[in-house]
C-alpha cells in the first residue's frame, strides 16, 4: 500500500453513508503516521477508517473501508445501537410471578439478567436473590404451598435458542454459545465448581453445580491427584446430566465454576426458580410446565394474579454486552428488538427473523446500503455476518450525536477498567478510548472513540481479517492507531468537537 493510493481513496472517496469533508494539510501528518501502522499488516486483510468529529466530521484516513468483513464483536455495536435508538429511553423487561387458580406462573419477557453472576456480585447479592424475593411476597400473601403446578411462559422469544450457523461453527459446550430464551438465569449456563477432596491424593474430588437443580444431574468420578485438569461433559437435550471425571489438582473459582450452557433457558429458570422456593419454605406439589399464559396481544389474562414483578431497565444491562461482550445478553437484545421495536405495549414474538428485520429497518433510516451488510446474529460470533467500517464509523457518529450520547459512551469498554474488555490493552490511554473489542478465529477488530490531545474525538473502526500467521498482531495495529490518535493535535476541527 502506498500514500499516493490511500491519499486517492480518501480524495475519490463517493459514499452516501458517513459524508465526511476531506482531511486538511494539517491533518496530513496524521493520516501519514496511521498509514505507516496500516502498512504494516502484510497479508492481514485491513479496513480502517477515521474521522475527526464536528459539526462537519473530516475524514482522516480510509482504507477498504468500503468493503466487507466478519465484525466479529463489533456485531454488538449494531445490535445495541438498533436497540437505544428503536425502544423507548425507559425500556424495562418485567419478568413476572403470578397464581392463576392453584398454579403457580411465571411468565418471561426475554431479560438475559436475571440471576447474571456479575450483576448479582456488584450488587452483593446471591444469583437467586430475585427468587428469594418472590419467596418473601409468597409469604407475605399468605402462600406458602402450591397445590397445582409451576407453569413458565417465555413465548416472548421463539424456540431457536441456539442459531443454526453456530452449530456448525464452534464447540457448542463453551459457554460463549450459551442459549438465549425468553425467560433466561445465570447466563444460560450451569456452573461446573471443583476442588480437591479434603482426603488428599487419590480421594473423590469434590464437585457441585451452581445453580443446584433436580433438572440437572451430575455424575463425578473425579480423582484428586497433582496435576491435570478434570474432563466435563454435558449428555442430554431436555433434562440434563453433567459428567466429571478424570483428574483435579486445584480449585476453580467458588463462585461461577466452568460454565457449561443449557439446552432450555426456560426450563432451567423454573427448575431453579423450583429448587430456590423450596429452600425458601415454598412447596410445589405440582410438576414444572411450559404453557402458554400471555394472551396474544401481549397482555395478561383477567384470571391471574401477580404477586411480584421482577424488574430490568434495557439501560442498565448494555454494559454487559458491550464492555463485557457478552454473547448471550446481546442475542437477548437483538430478539427483544424485534418483539418490542414500535409496539411495546403489544409485543410479538422476538425472533432471529424479526430482530434482523427490525435492525435492517434502523439501518434503512440512516441511509446504509441494504447489500452492505450482512446480520447472521446479535453478537458477531457468526463468521456469517458481514460489516464495513464506513457502515460502523457512520453508526458510531448516529450515536454520538443521539439524545443518549452519554449513555452509549458509558457502555464502551475503556483501557485498564476492572472488568471491561479493553482492561489489559492500552492502560496508558485510560479515559481516552471508549471502544468495542472483537475476537473470533482469523478475526480481530476494534471500533469507537478516541479523545487526543487537545479534546479532539474522533471515530475509528479498524477490521482485521485473515489474522491467523500474521507477522504482526492485529492489536498492534488498532492500538498503534489509538495512540497516534490520543496523542495528535488536530487543530483545525477543535472547537468544533464534542468531549468525551
């Protein structure tokens, strides 16, 4: 690549989505330091493209920012912008506990947080927190033995719990793959906690599931030994069995375990939901059920009473799709747009089909080319979907320029924060990159915002593609573009910019 041809992509450079005037003589100087990074990729396949933001934002530097690339997790910037600017400011999932004669009901509206092991750590509360609250209202109403059954409604979302194009693409039992439903507990995912027994060398290895359930079973016939590392498996498609054995010469975290997925998000909520009641002092005679309860507007109907509704802003669980990535939540997001995107008060069903449709029409109203994208799922972790980087910087400047500017910030990862993605790369730059990592084979991207120097912000998307064998990691060109970035002056559209 040479500075005559990307100087001639930026000058020639006709696109009806993210206008931007081109870079200034004073800007040169910076579009030469980041295309010196860019030439560095060899082989890589590289798209980039930035822009110092304005009133009227100056393109920076471009290349192949036209042409397509897998997003990886940079899927979840679309997906989340789709639902920021298409759901209302106060979205809240309500997730519902009701009697109806002598059952028991609850009914889902497609929240991925409930029982979200790092929610619940923040908030000093145990997973089942929202369960022992329902257990106190039970209580409090005078309930404490059901004589029907435990029924669970989470036809909110539609029955593809895992996308097709992931079952061919990756180990099903990693806990990025986990499902997502319309009634979702502890990330979908059953945690597998291990130590070695109190006898020493050659005892039972101790082992237990968190959460504990009868739908899940577990079989252990791990060994204590020096070294090596247990083999988990997971048998079963309706009720489950965990197997466990092989060797165990250290504890894993106490508190999440390995997770290992679910194959029925429903049914795993109300069987937790199930065993949390009982300890509780809630006895259900009956068995667990799925039903269909919510009437087909979306209401409920005249025979149930609610006894406690479990509630979750949208606004407050973002940040665990994008500084946590993570992929479970942002599929959730994508189904709830498209069951609740212009009909709130009277949802559909959440879909894969509907979610795409519903982001496809976002994406219609900001002018982005329908054959320039493709959406496989909500999370990027399909190698089937397809972005550019003029379509990401374009989303970026929507964003930046939306009523909730401030809240899309705040749920990008930044350098060295504790749990973010971004925590162990570019610790220099904390408070200065707010972006969005994202990683799957042969993929590596990174898209957002920098602040430089002199308060300047400007928009970036760098796509890698084909990384495996490269001679330089792909962080060392999205950061090094970073760091040229946060450190230039960029004095002809100061003034003009928006702080960070």
């Amino acid at each position: 690549m040479t500075r005559k041809s990307v100087r001639q992509g930026i000058i020639g450079l006709v696109v009806v989505l993210g206008v931007a005037t081109v870079a200034s003589a004073a800007d040169a100087g910076l579009s030469a330091a980041i295309e010196k990074i860019v030439s560095s990729a060899g082989k890589m396949k590289v798209g980039v493209r930035v822009e110092a933001l304005g009133p009227k934002p100056t393109l920076i530097f471009d290349y192949n920012s036209s042409e397509s690339f897998k997003p990886a997790s940079n899927q979840k910037i679309v997906t989340t912008a789709a639902a920021m600017c298409l759901l209302s400011p106060d979205f809240t999932y309500r997730t519902i506990l009701a009697v109806r004669g002598d059952d028991l009901v609850i009914i889902g509206s497609g929240d991925p947080s409930c029982g979200d092991p790092l929610m619940a750590q923040e908030a000093k509360q145990p997973i089942t927190a929202m369960f022992h609250e329902w257990a106190e209202r039970l209580k409090a109403a005078g309930i404490t033995t059901i004589r029907g059954h435990l029924l669970f409604d989470d036809s909110i979302f539609d029955e593809e719990y895992v996308l097709a194009s992931w079952t061919r693409q990756f180990n099903m039992l990693a806990g990025y793959c986990a499902p997502v439903g319309g009634l979702n507990f502890n990330d979908n995912c059953v945690g597998v906690v291990v130590k070695p027994g109190a006898e020493g060398i050659g005892s039972p290895a101790e082992v237990t599931l968190v959460p504990g359930t009868s739908w899940i079973r577990l079989e252990n016939t791990a060994k204590t030994a020096k070294s090596g590392e247990p083999l988990v498996k997971r048998q079963g498609s309706g009720a489950l069995t965990i197997t466990v054995s092989g060797s165990v010469s250290k504890a894993n975290d106490p508190r999440t375990g390995l997770p290992i997925p679910i194959t029925d998000p429903g049914m795993f909520f109300a069987s937790a939901c199930r065993t949390a009641l009982a300890a509780q002092g809630i006895t259900i005679l009956g068995e667990t059920k799925r039903a269909r309860v919510r009437l087909v507007n979306g209401g409920l109907p005249a025979d149930l009473r609610p006894v406690a509704v479990h509630e979750r802003k949208m606004s407050e669980i973002l940040w665990r799709v994008n500084k946590s990535s993570l992929n479970m939540f942002a599929e959730a997001v994508l189904k709830t747009v498209g069951a609740y995107a212009g009909r709130e008060a009277t949802p559909g069903v959440g879909s894969y089909e509907t979610g795409r449709a519903a982001t496809q029409r976002f994406l219609d109203s900001l002018g982005v080319p329908r054959g320039s994208y493709v959406i496989d799922d909500g999370s990027g972790l399909s190698h089937d979907n397809r972005v550019t980087p003029v379509m990401l910087t374009a989303l970026l400047k929507h964003m930046n320029n939306h009523p909730r500017r401030k809240e899309w910030w705040s749920n990008l990862a930044v350098p060295g924060e504790k749990t973010g993605t971004l925590r162990r790369r570019m610790k220099d730059l904390a408070g200065k990159v707010f972006a969005k990592t994202g990683h799957i084979s042969g993929v590596s991207t990174l898209s957002g915002y920098v602040v430089g120097a002199d308060k300047q912000v400007y928009v970036f998307s760098v796509l890698c593609n084909e990384t495996t064998g490269a001679k330089v990691s792909p962080h060392t060109i999205q950061d090094g573009i970073c760091r040229q970035l946060a450190s230039w002056g960029a004095p002809a559209a100061k003034k003009n910019a928006k702080g960070g």
